[in-house]
C-alpha cells in the first residue's frame, strides 16, 4: 500500500484494473516520491507480444475504472519484470529506478 494525497491505494487493485488492458501481458504497480500529493503511483507494464502499447493508453484505459488518485502518474512500457527464482516479481527494483521527466 502507499499513501496518495491522504488517500489508501492499494497496488494490486490498481494492477487488477491494469490486467484487463486486453494489450497488457504483465503489470506491477509500486508507490513513488512526490512532492505535492507524498506518493504516487507508477505502472510497469509488459504488452502483450504483437501489442504496440504506448504509456498514455494505460492512464485513458484506467479513467472509467479507477478513482483520479489511484491511476498511476507515470506509466514505464518495459521488456519484462524482474523476478525472483519461484517467479514472483521484485518491486524493490522497480522503486529503485530513476523518475522518468514528467511533462
């Protein structure tokens, strides 16, 4: 969980929203720093083979899905997740990784 704006966001429901994305193979949600609202969301996402998934279609995806404060800031369309050995993914990571310019 982190905490956007005084408000509980929990990752795996916003993941869960994320999954229904018909071009969306993978997802992993993570909360990140930001000044104005404490933490914020950021989506990695993994498409589907074949899908040309940009990072703007995710957040127009979750719009009628999701409450404002819960769809994620920044949107990361990457090759794969990193996993441990028994396949579960490895936020830490993913937290880890710079911001990307925000516009």
């Amino acid at each position: 969980m982190y905490i956007s704006g005084g408000e509980n966001v929990y990752p795996a429901e916003v993941e869960a929203a994320i999954f229904e994305h018909p071009g969306v193979a993978e997802v992993a949600v993570v909360g990140v720093p930001d000044g104005k609202w404490g933490e914020v969301g950021r989506a990695f996402v993994v498409p589907r083979q074949g899908c040309a998934l940009q990072p703007d279609d995710v957040p127009a995806f979750l719009r009628e899905r999701l409450a404002k404060y819960k769809i994620p800031v920044y949107v990361d369309v990457i090759d794969e997740l990193p996993k441990t050995g028994s396949n579960k993914v490895r936020k830490g990571p993913l937290r880890a990784l710079p911001l990307p310019q925000r516009s």
